[in-house]
C-alpha cells in the first residue's frame, strides 16, 4: 500500500483533493484543512488527528 501511495504522490504529477468540496458535503464542524491539499499533506493531518473520521461515521 505504501508503494501504490507514493506512486501516486510523486512528481512530476502527484495527486491531491480539494478539500473544500468534501467540506461542504460534511459539515464546517470536520476539522479539515481547507483547499486543494496534496495527498502526502492530507495523510500527515489525517495520521495527526486519529478521531477525524467520527464525523463520517455519525459516531
């Protein structure tokens, strides 16, 4: 996974995700960063903040 990870992420076209978008559809209360974020970046917050997917489940 790691491997298909950083494939994915590196140069010279690495993948990122408006995170605006997805945002709006979870509610100002997710905690995400906002705007276009690359994926690295987005696994780092996402690896810093181990509760963030409550909101997703409804927990």
């Amino acid at each position: 996974m790691d491997t298909a990870f950083a494939d994915l992420t590196c140069d010279p076209d690495p993948l990122s995700l408006d995170l605006d978008t997805l945002a709006g559809q979870l509610g100002d209360d997710s905690g995400l960063p906002g705007g276009v974020v690359a994926l690295p970046a987005l696994r780092q917050w996402l690896l810093e903040h181990p509760r963030c997917g409550t909101w997703y489940c409804g927990s």
